[in-house]
C-alpha cells in the first residue's frame, strides 16, 4: 500500500499514545521508526505488522486498533489534503458511498499502483442499506466499519454498522442503518 498508510498509522498511535510507543511498535515490528514516505508502495506486509505490532504493544486486539484507523483515516486525510476530493464525491453518507469507486477511480489515475477496494452499496425497501465490500486484501472489514463511522461523523449522521455472515473470499457485505442511535 501507500506509505499514506503506513503514515496514518504512525500519526494514530502517536496522537493517542505518544512517540515512545510508537518507537516500540516500530522495534517490534523491525522498521524504522523514522516514518515512510506518502507516494511510494510498501508491500501490504509492512502495514500487517504495523497492525500486529501495535495491537501486541498496546495490549489491544487487532481489530479494535483496524477499527480506530478507519475512523482516524477519514480525519488524517482531510487534513493531509484530500479534503476536497472528499467534498466533491457526496454531501451526504450514502452519496459518499455511492462515489466511492469513483473517488478512487481519480486517485488511481494520479497513484497507478493503487490497489484499490471496491464498494456497493444495496438500498433495501426498509431504508437500510446492505453494503458489499470487495477487497483484494484480507482482514481489514474491521477497518471499513471505521472508515463508515468516522465518515458518519464527517457526514453529520449516526449510523449502526453490523458485518453480515456469509462472506465469500474478497467479498464481505454490512448492513448499514442510518440515524439509528449512537453506537
Ligand atoms: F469508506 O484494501 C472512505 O495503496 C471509505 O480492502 C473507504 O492500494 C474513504 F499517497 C493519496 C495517496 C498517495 C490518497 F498519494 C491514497 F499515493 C485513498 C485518500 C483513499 C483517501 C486504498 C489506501 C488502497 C491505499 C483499504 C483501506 C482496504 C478507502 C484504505 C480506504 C479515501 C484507502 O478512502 C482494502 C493502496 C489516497 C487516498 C481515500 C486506500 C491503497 C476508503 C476511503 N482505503 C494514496
């Protein structure tokens, strides 16, 4: 992936949890704590061991530290300048969703080597939504339920997120319930 990535990561667990563990982290994980730069691509392995570094260190699972950085993705890039790109795709939660390829589609044309997720999303007749994740990498649905809330919050919106059974490989699907109370 994308040292913005990587970058990401080191700006979650230094905000939250200071320089010293993430010079831990970075030992554990036999990696330079110095940083990485943006636009270059680091095999997915450095961000897996990033992932289990921290969650060794910090004494939290896996998940719950995917599940953080999703939500912290949606705030570090605004900040990191891709904030209008962001407003142009949607104005409301389900537009954003409905951009999403697009969104990436338009970064890919500038960062060919993205390897980017695709998303789906379904409206069903009760108002809420099922949304299909397709991803060629594994274990990172806890990081979509992130990346949801915290563009929930971007968004103005609350938003109850639940991952469904039945996944088939590469394929993952939530149900999303919008304006459902705080979780
Ligand atoms: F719900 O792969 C909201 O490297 C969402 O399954 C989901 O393959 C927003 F550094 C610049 C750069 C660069 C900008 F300049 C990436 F190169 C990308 C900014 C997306 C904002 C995907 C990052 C692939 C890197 C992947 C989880 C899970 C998608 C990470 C979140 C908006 C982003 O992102 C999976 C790669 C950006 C950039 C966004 C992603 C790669 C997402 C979202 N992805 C690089």
């Amino acid at each position: 992936m994308y040292g913005l990535v990587n970058r990401a990561i080191k700006g979650l667990v230094q905000s939250r949890f200071g320089d010293a563990a993430w010079n831990t982290i970075c030992q554990r994980a036999d990696l330079d704590p110095g940083g990485f730069v943006a636009m270059e691509v680091y095999d997915d392995a450095v961000t897996y061991r990033l992932v289990e570094a921290a969650s060794e260190t910090l004494e939290l699972p896996a998940e719950t530290i995917l599940e953080a950085f999703g939500e912290y993705w949606t705030v570090y890039t605004i900040e990191e300048g891709y904030g209008d790109l962001v407003s142009l795709m949607g104005s409301t939660l389900n537009e954003f969703l409905d951009n999403l390829d697009a969104m990436h589609e338009r970064i890919g044309d500038a960062m060919p080597d993205l390897v980017p997720p695709s998303f789906d999303r379904e409206a069903l007749e009760d108002g809420s939504s099922i949304l299909h994740y397709y991803s060629k990498r594994d274990g990172l649905a806890p990081m979509v339920i992130g990346l949801i809330k915290g563009l929930a919050k971007r968004f103005d919106t609350s938003i109850e997120i639940e991952l469904l059974d039945g996944s088939a490989p590469g394929h993952q699907k939530f149900r999303l319930r919008e304006g459902a109370s705080e979780s």
